[in-house]
C-alpha cells in the first residue's frame, strides 16, 4: 500500500468501492495518482463509487490462488458505471462461474 493508494485499499476493507474523482472535471479515476489523468487538474479526492459495473472481459481461473482459495472462480475486467473509461480488475462474485 502507498499513500496514493490507501484510500482504495482501505475502502475495500469498508466494503467499499472507493477511487479517486476530479474537482475540477468530475471525472473518476482508478489511478494511484496525485492529479487527474484527464484534464491534469491535481486536485483529485477519493469517494466512494456504488459498485455497479460492465464485465469488459474475464477468464476462469481454475488453479488455487491461495490457501483455502475455492476453484474455480472468474477474475474480471469492469469498467464501473460511473466511468466507462475506466478498467478494474477483480475477482467476480455473487454469481455462478456458469452464469458469468
């Protein structure tokens, strides 16, 4: 973890989903950064966002990742709904790997 990404970090122990969004252009951002990949104002603030998004891509990961890891399950690509431009990549859930 590093200062610039503590608020996400810390957010998603809230069971959040918290990225950084611009005063100036409203824009949001996934970027660990100290200014706006957009316009380049620096004033850019971590908000919570509510978690809604579009699946971009995924793969079925079937190999155990960690201890007590269940196989299979789907790492994604989502671009969240308040920023299309926008890609995270995660661990899909709440549904069925068929389903996906």
């Amino acid at each position: 973890m590093t200062p610039e990404s503590e608020p996400f970090w810390n957010g998603l122990a809230r069971g959040e989903i918290v990225l950084l969004r611009c005063d100036a252009c409203r824009r949001w951002t996934y970027l660990a950064t100290p200014g706006c990949p957009w316009c380049g104002s620096p004033d850019v603030a971590p908000e919570a966002v509510d978690g809604r998004g579009v699946l971009y891509s995924f793969t079925v990961c079937y190999l155990e990742f960690g201890p007590g890891m269940e196989t299979p399950y789907v790492v994604g690509v989502v671009s969240p709904s308040c920023e299309p431009d926008v890609r995270i990549v995660t661990n899909v859930i709440g549904c069925r790997v068929c389903d996906v």
